[in-house]
C-alpha cells in the first residue's frame, strides 16, 4: 500500500517557475559591463555555475570567484537580480501551493547554489512564504540530482520517510532518481497532472 504523503517536494525551475536563461546572462551582463557572451563563457561554458550548484562556493564566494574570471566588480546583488529576472512563477502553481498550505508540508530541492537558497524571497517572493526554512538546493549536500543520496539527504534534512514524500520534476531522469530515492514521483508536465496525482493521494479533495 502506498503511504499518504506527508510532504510534497517540488523543483523549482520550470516546475514552479519558468526559467528564462538568456534573459538571466544579458541582465547581468549589462549590470557588471560586460558582453553576454563572457558571461555565458565565464559563468556556464567554464563549469563555474555547476560547481556552485555541488556546493564549492558559497554565495559571496560564486560572486568573488565570477568577479575575478571576468576581470571586473561582480556584486551578489547583481547576480540576483539577474536571477529574480529570470524567473515567471507559474499561475497555476501558485494557486495550488496556496491550497497545498497547512494541508502537507511544502519544500523544495532545486539543483542550485547557495546564491539561490540564500537569497529565495528576493529570488521568488511569491513562494517565501510557502516555502520558508524548506528550500533545499544540491549544494547543501555536495550532490546533484538525480543522484539518489541527493533525495535521501534531502529527506533526512526534512526528517520525513522517502516514502511520505511526493516529489514533482519537469525532469524524467530526475523524477526517476526520486523514484529509486524511495519517493513517489511524477514528471512534471503541468500544474494539472500534480493537481490530479494530489487528489488521488487524498491531499486535495477532486
């Protein structure tokens, strides 16, 4: 038998919000006085953003460190507004994390960096609040998905059963990690598919 979950997990990008990468590489390109393309070299091409997301820099660490491959001044604060610049929260989800509220227990686990956990409300506010003290980003466990120890430490930090937990992904590879984590899982494919697998866990009423 399939246990109730206790908690529902969500990714964040493109999942609860729309992600627009290229808006995120000219906004802060033109906030630190550079062309797109060194950011996009310095900061993705070079690895720079996927060490931050293992955890081998801190917030003002990943600024620090972009800072010096580009040669010029690099403020956290840009690289959030560059980042809240990019993000579209989905309607839709943002109706049924309301109506999810007080109902389970709400988290995230996104494959991001410090810069993004430290600085969600300014990053996403619609979902602070929902989501206050449960953001969890693979840098905290030195792990991506779809590693499975990246779920398990995940729940662990949760103190809740992979089992009571329902995790929701726009990736198959990562909703399949969950999976083998011990979780129930779905690829996300719309706020209607979570709405409906919610209601036959009986987390939401049909």
């Amino acid at each position: 038998m399939i246990a109730t979950p206790a908690c529902v997990l969500f990714d964040l990008d493109h999942t609860l919000s729309d992600y627009d990468h290229d808006l995120r590489v000219r906004v802060l390109a033109q906030r630190v006085g550079v062309t797109p393309e060194r950011i996009e070299a310095e900061l993705f091409a070079s690895g720079l953003e996927r060490d931050c997301d293992r955890g081998l820099y801190s917030t003002q660490g990943q600024a620090d460190e972009l800072a010096r491959r580009l040669g010029v001044a690099v403020t956290v604060e840009d690289c959030v507004i560059a980042r809240a610049t990019s993000m579209t929260p989905f309607p839709q989800m943002i109706e049924l994390v309301r109506e999810l509220s007080g109902r389970v227990t709400l988290a995230i686990l996104t494959n991001n960096g410090f810069l993004v956990r430290d600085n969600f409300a300014a990053i996403c506010p619609v979902y602070a609040e929902a989501f206050a003290g449960r953001f969890h980003c693979s840098a905290e466990f030195g792990s991506l998905k779809p590693d499975p120890a990246t779920y398990v430490a995940c729940a662990n930090k949760l103190g809740i059963a992979p089992d009571r937990i329902f995790f929701s992904d726009d990736m198959a590879a990562n909703a399949d990690g969950a999976r083998v984590a011990g979780m129930q899982a779905q690829q996300y494919q719309g706020a209607s598919r979570v709405r409906a697998a919610l209601v036959e866990n009986g987390l939401l009423a049909s």
